[in-house]
C-alpha cells in the first residue's frame, strides 16, 4: 500500500463530498465479528455532562480502519487509508479546532439538511482505527447515536476566513444507513 495522499476522482469537484467513509473496508474485515461502530465513554477531562438543561453523552467511533482500502460504492472512487493519512487527519483537525473551527456530528451526509446532533471533541488513533471522539447532545440525539452507525466526511476544507486546510474531518453523520455498510471495530 503506497503513503500517497488519496485524491478525488477527476469528476469530482473539490468541495464535493469527495472522501465520505464508514469504517467498513472493503477488504479484510469478517462482518459477521463486527461491533457496534458506536461506544459510550466518560467524559474527556474537562469536557461537560451538561450543556445547558441537555444531558451530554460522549462516545467514541469507529471511522476507519488504518491500513485498509476503501471504496465509494455509488461514486466508484477507491483509497487507502494509510498512517500517514490518519495522521494528517488528526493534525488538521487540531488546527482547525485551534483556529475556532468545530467539526460537527450530524444526522445524514447531506449539509443543505443535516441536523446537528452535537460536535467532535477529539480523535484517537487507538488499536488501528482513526476514533473520533464525538459529543452528542441532548436525549433524543443519544437515543439516536445510540441505535446507528457512523461515517466520516473527509473532504478539502477551507474556512471562512480564506485558510485552507486541505483534506479534513469536516463531520460526522450518524446513520443506519453508512456509505459503506456493516461497520464496527
């Protein structure tokens, strides 16, 4: 597997929703041994229960697997999600946090009607998987994260203020219905 930098198919733009994964690979996971690509956990250090009156729950996800190649079923376009990746991922996401930029939990891929469900706090790279570390908000986004999936929507991002961050976590749709199915870790 090369360390190369994956990119987007020639036809795809580059603020499209070029790199959406699940973290089901294409090759290399038994289904039929997965686990829920959902997990609650305490509260990061310093992190709140409460956000307001809304009860918070934390949980960490399972994005992806490093190491295995991907593959959009629908848009055709395959990557590898190599170390190297993970690892720009996880500093673009710092500085983008540093600069004020929030990475979103949302209910579906689609921005023009995704609902925000709460944000991602933090992301580990923990037993070969790149985990986004999520905060959901509010009893019934809970109840929701609780009973689905998750897929990472990693794409070229640019911020408001014209600075350019290149691929990026930009969110994280929590759904039964994953780009790629049958997730777990």
């Amino acid at each position: 597997m090369s360390d190369q930098q994956p990119t987007a198919p020639a036809d795809v733009p580059p603020r499209a929703a070029a790199f959406y994964l699940s973290n089901a690979p294409i090759e290399g996971i038994d289904p039929s041994i997965s686990q829920p690509s959902l997990v609650p956990i305490d509260p990061p250090d310093g992190m709140p229960t409460h956000i307001g009156s809304e009860r918070v729950q934390y949980f960490r996800g399972y994005g992806f697997q490093i190491g295995q190649t991907y593959r959009h079923p629908a848009k055709r376009w395959e990557m590898s999600a190599t170390q190297s990746f993970a690892d720009d991922l996880v500093d673009t996401f710092s500085k983008m946090n540093a600069d004020g930029n929030r990475v979103p939990v949302v209910d579906n891929h689609n921005p023009t009607l995704a609902k925000g469900l709460g944000r991602v706090v933090g992301i580990e790279e923990r037993d070969g998987w790149f985990d986004p570390i999520l905060q959901v908000v509010g009893e019934d986004a809970i109840r929701q994260a609780s009973r689905s999936e998750i897929s990472v929507g990693i794409e070229n991002f640019i911020d408001g203020k014209g600075r350019d961050y290149g691929l990026a976590l930009v969110h994280v749709a929590i759904t039964p219905y994953p780009v790629v199915p049958g997730q777990g870790g």
